[in-house]
C-alpha cells in the first residue's frame, strides 16, 4: 500500500483563505451571539494560521466592498444630516435678523428715536423647510462589531506584508473602511 501525499494547490489555499474572510464578516455582521463570536475569534485565527502557513495567497476584496458601502453611506447620512442640520439654524439666524428689523430694533439714523415717516413694511421671510433626503430601507448602518473584524483581518494581513500585498493593492479601498 503506496502512501499517498495530498498537498493543496494554490486555488484550493486562496478558496480557503477567501471562506474564512467571508465567513469572519458574515458572523460579524449578524445579531451578536457568544457562539457566533467564538466562531469569529477563531475564523480569524484560522485565517492568521492560513497566511502563516501558506505564501501569496490571493485575497478577493469583493467581500469588504459591502462593509465599504455601509460606511459611505453611514458617512453620508452623518453629513446630510449635520448639513440639514446647519441650514436650519442659518435660516433660523437671518430669520430672526430680518424680524429685528422690521419691528424697528435695528439702528435708526434719524436721531430722534421715533421711526420715520415712511412706513417700514416686514420682509416676509418664507422658511422652506426641504425634507432630507430618505435613506434607503435596506441600507443600515455599519456594526461595530462588522468593523472589529474588518480591523482583526487587517491586522492579520500587517503581520504577513511580504507574503501578502492585499492591504498595499486596495489601500483607497482600504481606506473607506477606515476613515472617519
């Protein structure tokens, strides 16, 4: 009976590697349970074991393009709201400019402390409130749990940087994830 050695071959090592990324992101992204964290914590290991052990293995971003998504979209809902926010007490500000003047408690150049002759008529201001634009039903925020593992991956490929170019290839994508 001839021993037979089975080796992986790098399609089968880069399946893996991309499974255990997935499967890492998936339970990080779903209702948080100990079990489901335990398989996580040991996902990423498995992956850290994964690119120890095996050079060059080809990493898909395709599964962290979700994670960016929610944080543009995160990040955009934060600014449209800070800018709803903003033009509302801009408008409130010129609207309390405006009635100041027309009930006569800006400067009068006459002198005389009495208001002129002619009849000052109010500016009517119209506050057109502009509804911010809904974001979308399906879209919800990112988890913080979604972004721990995002984090604990990256980390594990700044272990490995001369094994693997994942992190330098994508770093702008890289950087969606990680920016404020």
């Amino acid at each position: 009976c001839a021993k037979v050695m089975f080796t992986l071959d790098p399609g089968m090592v880069d399946t893996m590697a991309n499974f255990l990324v997935r499967i890492t992101l998936l339970i990080a992204d779903s209702k948080p349970d100990t079990t489901q964290q335990k398989l996580g914590q040991r996902a990423v290991a498995l992956f850290q074991h994964t690119i120890f052990k095996w050079k060059h293995i080809c990493i898909q971003f395709m599964y962290f393009d979700r994670v960016i998504t929610m944080c543009a979209e995160d990040n955009s809902a934060v600014k449209m709201t800070s800018n709803t926010a903003m033009g509302t007490s801009e408008r409130k500000s010129k609207e309390k400019i405006s009635k100041g003047k027309a009930s006569g408690k800006g400067n009068n150049k006459g002198g005389s402390g009495k208001s002129s002759n002619k009849a000052s008529s109010p500016k009517q201001t119209v506050s057109s409130t502009v509804p911010p634009t809904k974001i979308k039903d399906e879209a919800k925020p990112i988890s913080g749990g979604l972004l721990i593992a995002c984090l604990d991956l990256f980390i594990v490929l700044l272990h490995f940087p001369s094994q693997n170019s994942f992190l330098l290839d994508n770093a702008p994508k890289v950087m969606g994830v990680l920016r404020p």
